[in-house]
C-alpha cells in the first residue's frame, strides 16, 4: 500500500480578506494558505507529512473570494484516516472521505471564521489549481455619491467621494479589451510575463445602486484588476479622457494618470478550468511557458500574439 | 433671537451592529444612540445643552440597520453655528446647514465607521421619528445548507446547518398575517401592548441563494421579528407543522416549539411615515395609546380591533 500514487483533493474556497495578510504562507503573518495549512496539520497530525496547497490566484493583503480554488494531494495513508470517522453519530458509517476533509477544516476555523471551505472533492485526473485554470473572474465593488453607504458593506466595498459616469467607464474598459501587454498596469515581477488577454471587462449598477466591476481575464500580473479598475474610475471622474486609454496601455510603462485602487472593493469569484479530458494538457502547456519566461531575460510571445516582445 | 423655536432635524442611519450594544445610550457599553450623541457634543461643544436622538426603532445588540430614522431639536445658535464653516474650501461660502451635520457626524466617526448618517435634513411640521411612524421593516437573512456560505456576509447572515423548505416557510408567514396579540412571540415588557397587525411578511431566495424574510408592521414588540422568523425555521425544517402556527400564536404564551434566532441576521431597513399633513396627527394618536397603555396594567385593544384584551 506504500506505493499507492497520491490523490489530489480539489478544495473551493472562500474568505473575507479583510483580517488576512493574503493568501500565500508567510511566517509570523496571519494568512489563508497559512491557515488551511495550519488545520490540515491538525487533521493529518498522526500521519505527516502534512499537505500544502497549490493555489489557482494568490491573492493580495485585503483581497476577498468567493470562488478560490486550490489543490492538495493526500498519501493513501491520509485519505485512509478520513475514511474512518473517531467518534460520535457517524463513527462505524460509510461516507463521504474527500468531502470530510472540507468539513473538518471547517470546523477546526470555527462558524464564524472568516475562511470557509465550500467543497472538497477528488479531483479529475490532470487537474493542477494553478496550471489548469484557463480564466480567472474578480469583481470591484465601488460606492460613488449616488450609491446608498452601508456600513455592513464596508468591508468589500470603496466609499469613493465622488460621482462616477458609468458610461465613460464602460467606453474605458471596453477600449482594453483583447490580447495585450499590461506593462503600464502591472507591478513588475522578475520573469513574469505582463502579456495576458483581458476577455471581459464591464461595469454595472447593482440592484442596491453599488458600481461593480467584472474583469475577466487568461491570467492577471501583480495589480493588475486594481490598476484597470483605478483607470476607469479616473476616466468615470472625468480626470482622464477615455480615448487616452489605449495610448497609455501602449506606452508600457506605469505613470501617474490613475491610481491602484485598494485592495479591500476587490473579491476573486470564480476559475475557469477545460474539461476533465483537457486538464493535463492545459497544465502542460502552462507549465512549459513558465519555465520558458523563467529561463529568458525578455517577455516570451505567447504564441498567434503578433505583440512585440520588449525587456520585463 | 433667544426665543425662536427648535428646529427638528431628521437623521437616517445605517449601521452595522455587530460592535453596538444596541441602539440605547447605556452607561459605559459601545450604543450607536451613544456614539452619535457623543459626536454632537463634539460638534456642539461651544454650545450646550447637547442634544439627544428620538429613534424609530430601538433596536438590540447585534441588529444592523440600513434605514433607520432618528430626531433631534437643534437651538438657533446650534442650527446657526452650522451654518458657518470655520475653515477650509467651503469658508464663506453658503451651504446647506442641516446637511452639514451629517457630513460632520461622518467625519468624527471616520471613513470606516460602522455607523453612517446617509442623510440629515430639517424635518417636516409634526415630525416625530418614533410617533409619527406607521410602519416599520425589517429583513432576516438565512443560508441554510442550499446557500453558498460566503464569509465576507457572515455577520448579517446566520448560518443554518439544514436544507430549509421555503414554501412550508411561506405557508407559515401568510398565515400569521393581520392583527392579532402577539404575547407568544414577545419578550415582555411592562406597560408595552403586544397587539400589532403584521402586515407582510414573506419569504424569497436573493439571487445569491440566501433565504431572505421580508417583515412589515405597524410596530414591532421586543423579539418579534427573530420569534417570528424562529417559528418560520421549525416549520422550513420540518420540526412544525405549520397549521399548528396560528394555534400557537392564539395561545400567547411563550413556549418551545421554536426558537428566537440571532440578532445578527436582523436588519431594519426602512421606517414609514403618513404624507407630511398627517405627522403631527399621528404623532398625537401614538403618544395618547402609549400613555394610556403605560397607565393601565391590562392591555388597551386599540379601536375597531374586535380583540380581547388581558393582562400584559
């Protein structure tokens, strides 16, 4: 039984940014991987090594999701140990090991933690949270001076002191649209890739009068969502004509025309992965850009892009 | 100038009531009636006496409100010492006083309060918040085990860990409506009538899957609304068979059937008040029941009611 391959576990995730330095594990910081982690040493305490996780969006300090997934792989051993509830009404029934997992980590946060697991699952063959994942959806939530102010709202939500022009904004985010390079909108980061393909981006009022942004995009770059909402929200205050738009884009480089916009109006919604049958492909695919961008000084043209390439 | 007549002032406010030890002023705890009567003596310090807030709906610890309705009467040095910014863009320029005390309010509480004035306004002839109210609304928000349990809504919203029925729960709701003594659903209070109409109260899945009670009556007496929803969440879960509710109700007697749900599912989230030529009539007939219900130790059958009365 030593030589069983490992399962991996899909975990759907979500959390109020708010109290977390992020997700990604930091010592002496409180963040979400760190604290999944930290219950999952609990769970597996007799049986380590202890799983880490694999993330689809590491996002920052104060981002919110809804729909973060990420993944883990279990020796037969673990998934064994979930198999066999210790105690109380369900000890001696058969049921669901995967998704007890999801259960117990919830449990071990407490019912008004302010991270929940909202399934556990095994994952198809070839899924990889990161690899996988062909989209990633975020939202922006903005309360301009025609907006109601809730205070239960104010965690996800910007006061922002001033009335927006919803049109202006979609005309702007509209502009950005497609395959581009998002120098101008991105936080370098050594050897990553600033070319990404924005597939949607609009702007609506919400039913209580809340300005929401979705962006959908292939992958973002550092501060990107926050960057692209900070632009609109310039333009929607008449600050910045939206017609400069695609110029600034096209000047890959960051300037003081628009600002990053906090990270609190900000929530991760939902991955995008292929069908079961494409997952490994897309993983491999995936994998093999990356070390390709690793490996090279300069930005690697995703293939059909017809962009130029230029220094990260 | 010493003779002029207050001028009423009317607040409406939102908070999130998570950190309020309710809505009353109480000796040493954290009220909102304490904190914003704290930031009017801020805002009044060269011009005592200070004043204090007439609220709609006094509302519990926990409870959250988007729309709650307070008064105050301002003295005309107080009303005039608003009137003159004492610095900044707006100095000596004209603008709208009663407006600007909200906005001062705002300031002192600071930008991520959990207390909001969303508008401050001079209030119309008879105007009282608590006397001239016709009817009141609240909304009870529920994700039972068909809603998505997203922690960045955690603290306006119960976790149930059940599926519940929304149709039995619906079924149960119409059936309590109209006016009828509520003594089961109340805790009670000296003096205080427990006879209200009950004038809607439903049920409905938001976009976002959480079971949401939509709660209307004249007035509300302490506990009704988590009673009320408490007696819908036996019946949704089966524990009740919602024909025995009315039965229930008849007997106005406290019992175990059901239980009283927690405060921070509760929201108010809107006061009515009769056209502006029938405030001060209002206001008379409210204040003349409560004075004769505080007068007599059996409860007053307000007229044409057809009910019978008893002991509170």
């Amino acid at each position: 039984m030593q030589d069983d391959p490992a399962t991996r576990i899909r975990l759907d995730i979500a959390y109020d940014g708010t109290a977390f330095n992020g997700w990604t594990r930091q010592p002496g910081m409180r963040t979400v991987q760190g604290e999944i982690e930290a219950a999952l040493a609990v769970v597996f305490r007799r049986f380590p090594p202890f799983p880490t996780l694999v993330v689809a969006g590491r996002t920052d300090a104060g981002v919110h999701a809804t729909g973060q997934v990420a993944h883990l792989d279990l020796s037969p051993e673990q998934l064994r140990s979930l198999a066999r509830p210790r105690r109380g009404k369900m000890q001696g029934r058969v049921y669901d090991a995967p998704a007890s997992l999801g259960r117990r980590i919830n449990g071990l946060a407490g019912l008004e933690s302010d991270v929940y697991v909202s399934r556990s699952a095994i994952a198809p063959d070839g899924f990889d949270a990161r690899f996988s994942a062909i989209w990633r959806r975020y939202e922006y939530r903005i309360a301009d001076n025609l907006s109601p102010r809730n205070p239960i709202e104010r965690r996800n939500t910007v006061w922002y002191p001033a009335t927006l022009d919803i049109d202006l904004m979609n005309q702007a985010a509209t502009s950005l649209l497609g395959l581009h390079d998002w120098a101008t909108f991105c936080k370098p980061r050594e050897g990553a890739t600033t070319i990404r393909t924005l597939q949607e981006f609009r702007w609506q009022r919400s039913s209580d009068g809340i300005l929401v942004a979705e962006v959908k995009a292939d992958a973002f770059c550092h501060s990107m969502v926050r960057s692209l909402v900070g632009s609109c929200v310039a333009v929607g205050q008449g600050n910045l004509d939206p017609e400069r738009l695609v110029g600034i884009r096209d000047e890959r480089m960051r300037g003081s025309e628009f600002k990053v916009m906090p990270a609190k109006g900000l929530t991760m919604v939902e991955v995008g992965y292929p069908e079961d049958s494409g997952l490994a492909a897309r993983a491999e695919q995936t994998r093999a850009r990356r070390q390709a961008e690793e490996a090279s000084p300069v930005l690697v043209r995703p293939s059909g892009s017809g962009l130029p390439t230029g220094p990260a």
